[in-house]
C-alpha cells in the first residue's frame, strides 16, 4: 500500500472512531470529594464513572484516574466504582497539572497500555482538566471519546461550550451506553450478558442530563 493510500485509511478510521477493548483505555479525571457538591448534574456524572468503570472491569479496560492537589480537593470519590476493590486497583496520579497527561501518566501508558490508541474521558471539570486532557491526546495523535454524561463543571455555560470545543478539535461526544455497545460490537461477544446487565442497572438511575437533551 503507498503512503498516500495508508495515510488515507489511517485518517478514515479517526474520522470514524471506531472502539475496541484491546486498543482502548478509559481516563477518569478529577472525580473528587470536594468537587462533588459544587459540580452541575453531579449525581450523573458520577453514577456514569460506575458505569464505565464496571464496563472497564467486564471488559478488561485498563483504567487510569487523576487527582487534582488531593490535599486541598481530596481523594476520588468511592462511588465512582461499584467495588472498593477497584478502585484500590486502579492507578490514581497525583496532579497540579490541568491536563491528565502528566510525564507520570505518559510514562505508565508506554509502559503499560502500549497498544492503547483510542481513549474514553469522563470526569470534572469539562472546560478545564477534560478539555485540556483531550486536547493534549489528540495533539498526540490518539482518538479521544468524551462520555457526555459522565463530564460536567460547575457552571453548565462551561460544559456546554468546552463540549462545543473538544468536537471542533476532533474529540468524538458519545454517551456511557453507546461507548460500551461499541466495544461489545456484537451480540455474541463473551462479555455481552455481563454487560447488558450493567446497562439495565444503568437504565434505572435517573440521568439528569436528558432533561437537558428534551428542553
């Protein structure tokens, strides 16, 4: 195949943004106590990291969390995960840096996640540390997927816009349930049954940001 020719599929499958667990890693930003009774739509947001975080468990997605200055905005916030023991599992970097993509967290995906090229982002707050990590991922060449009910700020002009300004800089906006349909990709993956059950679970807690997609 010419250069030209792999150049133009390379560009074809980042337009798409197709996922798959094998080259997908999901980045949990910030989700902190502190944080919690200041961020807009807070219970979603957290509600959705659970989400994510047992579709990342069932499918076997490495995790990655950040905390910003812990000792002022304290620890990431338990509920994020439906089991303590994931969360005690799951590397969690320390951060004054806005982005996520501190050397540390760099240095532990080319360690670790080599073959991770295609990243699932949710966390607070959306037009600060999430836009600043997405944009430093897709300047790095990644394919970056914001779970739009899982990242929110304290004021919804901000997450609105930071929306906005992650799509035009090429991030794909996707939700928790489409994320995790796409990874499936088919009803007769291994994991389908353990992952539908995490759907209907999911299903059941209100989503406050639907009423934001109905006014």
């Amino acid at each position: 195949m010419s250069k030209m020719a792999t150049t133009a599929v390379t560009t074809a499958r980042r337009m798409v943004g197709k996922l798959s667990p094998e080259t997908s890693c999901m980045l949990l930003c910030d989700i902190q106590e502190r944080f919690r009774p200041l961020i807009y739509k807070t219970d979603t947001v957290v509600q959705t990291a659970q989400f994510m975080t047992s579709v990342a468990s069932a499918l076997d997605i490495p995790i990655v969390a950040t905390q910003q200055y812990t000792k002022v905005f304290g620890p990431t916030v338990t509920d994020c995960f439906a089991e303590a023991s994931d969360l005690e599992k799951t590397p969690v970097f320390e951060k004054k840096r806005f982005s996520m993509m501190t050397d540390e967290v760099k240095a532990h995906l080319a360690s670790n996640h080599k073959g991770c090229s295609s990243f699932l982002l949710f966390g607070i707050e959306a037009h600060v540390c999430v836009q600043q990590t997405a944009l430093d991922l897709l300047e790095m060449g990644h394919d970056v997927h914001v779970i739009v009910d899982g990242v929110s700020s304290q004021q919804a002009i901000d997450r609105e816009i930071a929306l906005q300004r992650m799509a035009q800089a090429g991030a794909f906006l996707t939700t928790a349930q489409s994320s995790a349909f796409m990874l499936l990709s088919s009803a007769e993956h291994p994991n389908f049954k353990s992952v539908s059950k995490l759907v209907v679970e999911h299903m059941k807690v209100k989503n406050e940001f639907n009423d934001i997609a109905t006014e």
